[in-house]
C-alpha cells in the first residue's frame, strides 16, 4: 500500500506543472485525497483535497483559481498548476488519510 508522486520540476513564472499521485494496493474513491507542501523550515500546509464520494474540492486560498485538483481514475489523483509563483517552490506531497508519498520538488524560479 503506497502513494508514489511524480511530475515535479523546475519551471519559470507564470508556467505550468502537472502532479500525479498514483496509488498502489488500494483505490482512493473512498477516501479524501490531499495535496500539501511543505518548504524547509516549516510547516506541511495543505494545498487542496478532493472528497472520494462526492468529488467536492477545497482549495488554499493561495492557490485558489490557479490550481485544479482531480481524480482521473481509481487510483489516480492529479494537481494542475498554473500560473505558478516563486511562492509555490516547495516539495509537494499526496496523501489519502494516514497514507502519505513521498514527495516531489516543485522549484519556479526564473
């Protein structure tokens, strides 16, 4: 049973990523799945989830309007960036209730 992240990356302002959280050994539409970040020093804050029965989203507020989360299947959970910010460097983590990745390293710089 594991969350495994990808799409990470370097990307200037303004530009786009696209994050992947593939889960293996259960399905996830039961479950609430969450994105959070976490930069050196301090702490994991949560960046948006998506409830499994009802598909409801929930955003930061400093992200609102520029991120996109959605679950594409059972076992995949994806986190649209856009228009990304400086702001938003920091190693991105999927989670579904205790079960947490490991992370992926988002950098906008320029």
């Amino acid at each position: 049973v594991q969350l495994v992240e990808s799409g990470g990356g370097l990307v200037q302002p303004g530009g786009s990523l696209r994050l992947f959280c593939t889960a293996s050994g259960f399905t996830t539409d039961k479950y609430v799945m969450s994105w959070y970040r976490q930069v050196p020093g301090k702490e994991r804050e949560l960046v948006a989830y998506i409830i499994g029965v009802s598909g409801k989203t929930q955003y930061a507020e400093s992200v609102k309007d520029r991120f996109l989360i959605s679950r594409d299947n059972p076992t995949n959970t994806t986190l649209q960036m856009n228009n990304l910010e400086p702001e938003d460097t920091a190693v991105y983590y999927c989670a579904a209730d205790d079960k947490w990745g490991q992370g992926t390293q988002v950098t906008v710089s320029s």
